[in-house]
C-alpha cells in the first residue's frame, strides 16, 4: 500500500505503524509504503496528542520539538505569544511546537492571597483572568482596611487592589474621611429652671483613625450621636433659659471641649458644633411671648413718657424765654397769627386803627 503526503510550511507529520512512532515529516512531499498511518499536526497552535502523549515523548527526536507545561493544583499559567498575552492554562499537561512561534510562560501560585508576580492590570482584567482575581477599588477620599481570614493586614489609601481569589477569605472595608455633618434634631430637653425646650443640634466631624473606627468601634456614627445627645442634655440642664439663650452661640464650642477624649476614642474628630434652633413648646411659647409684649409695651411707655417730659421742658424754656423779652413774645404772636392766616381766605381790614390790632381782633373772636 503507497500513500503519497504533503507536508506544507509550518507543518509537521508524524508517521505511525502499529500505534508506533517510527518517522518525522518536515515540510515536503512523501511516499509511504506498507501499514503505516501518518497525523499532521499544525505548529502555530498547541500539540495534542491525546493518551499517547508520554510515550511520544521517549521519541527524542519530537521531544526536542516540543516544549511541555505542567500544571499543578494551586497554579495556573500564562501563555504570551510574541510578548501578547493569549490565554490560561488550568491544572493539566500542555504541549507547544517549538521554533515557530516566540511563546512564554508565567506560573502563578493561587495559594497566595496578593499578587507578587509581574502582571499589569490590563491582563488581570481580561476575561480569561477574571475569574482568577479579586478586584476591590477604594473610590477617592477614602479609606479601606484589607481583612485577610478576618485579621488586619494593613491600611488601604484610595485605588484599585487584585487579589488572587482562593479559599482564603480577603474583605476591605472603606470608609469616608471627607468632612461630615451629623444633624441631632427634635431634642427636648428641660433647662435648669424646668422649661421645656426642643433643640435642632449640629455636628461636623471627619473620621481620623480608620482602625478605631471600624475595628475597635461598631457603627460609630451612632456611637458618636448619643455622645452628643448626651453631651447637650448635660450642658442644657446646666443653665437657665434666659443664661442658655444668652449663651447659645457658644453652646457647640463647650460641649466639644466636655466631648473631649470620648471622640478621640471612636477615631473621630469633631471639629465644629451649635445649635440651629431653640423651639419652645406649648405654654412656654405662650408665656415667652406674653412677656416679650409687656416688655415692649413697657419700652413703649417709656419712650412716650420720655417724650413728653422733652415736649414739657421745651414749652418750658419758650415762656420763660418770652417772658423776659418782648420782642420775641411778639415774634412768636406773629408766628401764630402767619399759621392762623394760612387757614383763612379773605381778610378785610376798615377804620384808621392799628392793623396789628384789628388781626388780634378778628383771631381772638
């Protein structure tokens, strides 16, 4: 039996008889005689020869054509073609053709949490990866705590972390470090002298130490907000309406000192407190505003009171002034007569006497 067989460029063939290795085909014609079969095989992709493999291998001259890859539990490996990554290699045993194409590969060890080997984010995020990899991004402004199996590794600033995903449990915590404002509103309080009040308190904070925070605190922004609750029914119960609404735009900046270490404990830093709103309730609106009216009617009184004693002392010092000069008296009687005649339209004026006179007639009638 002849068979005649091509063998092209970048092609090998492999001649069997009996399931036996017994020639290598490089690029050319043949002839084949007797019981043998020949498998050609593609050197640019990967070479498969199913179960035979390890004894295809004792053949040394295909060995040295070909390049083997295991890989082992735990491992997987990458596969660059001319410095391009191409794809990944799960646990198994691989062959490649030798010569024809510039391969490399790089073994990574998944039993390990963080990834120590040389590889850019641009392959860690490609979809043959991904599945291999754990990403967490920590947005700008905050803070992230890596957990490995539940302990603190270590403090995370703001970017984007691969960790290889395996049994091994790895969480991040983030946190906001911005400036915030926490709003204690509707609070009733009693002061010193039993009046009922409903205070809208503020506080503005910033989180500083990310371990006390989130480690060594739970939910300490609520922890923080009964503080101040706390701290602002002391200081209220301290002082009088009258003193607490006298004082009250110093009210935040006393409480934050009597706050003290207390925030420091949480990992905060409250920096900045007051009091928006002092509401009264009920009654006491009611009486607050009864006294705000007598006050001001008695500021009322006090003015018009005053006024007329200015009037009285000004009326006063006019008669006294006229009294002791005629002239003015006589100035102001014709102040009088020119008011009086600006009333009157016609005037009529008869006889030979004094003309002054006749006017002090017609305006005394």
């Amino acid at each position: 039996m002849i068979k005649n067989v091509q063998i092209k460029a970048y092609q090998v063939g492999l001649v069997f008889k009996n399931r036996n290795l017994t020639e290598i085909l490089k690029e050319g014609n043949y002839w084949i005689f007797g019981n043998k079969s020949v498998e050609i095989f593609e050197m640019k992709t990967q070479f498969k020869a199913g179960e035979d493999f390890n004894l295809l291998l004792k053949n040394e001259n295909l060995a040295s054509m070909i390049e083997v890859v295991e890989v082992k539990d735990g491992e997987i490996v990458l596969v660059y073609e001319n410095g391009i990554f191409k794809d990944v290699l799960n646990v198994g045993q691989y062959a490649f053709w030798k010569g024809v194409v510039n391969r490399g590969f790089q073994k990574v060890d998944l039993t390990k949490v963080e990834i120590t080997e040389n590889i850019s984010k641009t392959i860690l995020e490609n979809i043959k990866l991904k599945t291999f990899v754990r990403k967490f991004v920590i947005t700008n402004q905050y803070k992230g705590l890596l957990l490995i199996d539940g302990k603190l590794n270590q403090v995370l600033d703001s970017g984007t972390y691969y960790f290889w995903n395996n049994e091994t449990s790895v969480e991040v915590k983030a946190i906001d470090t911005r400036m915030q404002q926490m709003e204690i509103a509707g609070q009733e309080l009693l002061t010193k002298d039993k009046a009922m009040l409903r205070i809208n308190f503020y506080v503005r904070y910033q989180v500083e130490n990310i371990v006390k925070a989130l480690m060594n605190n739970k939910e300490y922004d609520k922890q923080l907000y009964i503080l101040m609750q706390l701290a602002l029914r002391e200081f209220v119960g301290s002082l009088t309406l009258d003193e607490l609404l006298v004082k009250k735009d110093s009210v935040g900046k006393e409480i934050l000192e009597n706050l003290g270490a207390k925030a420091d404990d949480l990992g905060l830093k409250a920096s900045d407190a007051g009091i928006r709103d002092v509401i009264l309730t009920g009654e006491m609106k009611e009486i607050m505003n009864q006294v705000l009216i007598a006050e001001k009617k008695a500021q009322a009184n006090s003015i018009m009171r005053r006024e007329e004693t200015a009037s009285t002392r000004s009326l006063l010092n006019t008669a006294k002034l006229m009294e002791e000069n005629d002239t003015l008296w006589k100035l102001k009687e014709m102040e009088y007569m020119e008011k009086i005649a600006d009333k009157i339209g016609d005037i009529t004026v008869s006889g030979n006497s004094n003309i002054v006179s006749q006017l002090k007639e017609i305006f005394a009638r």
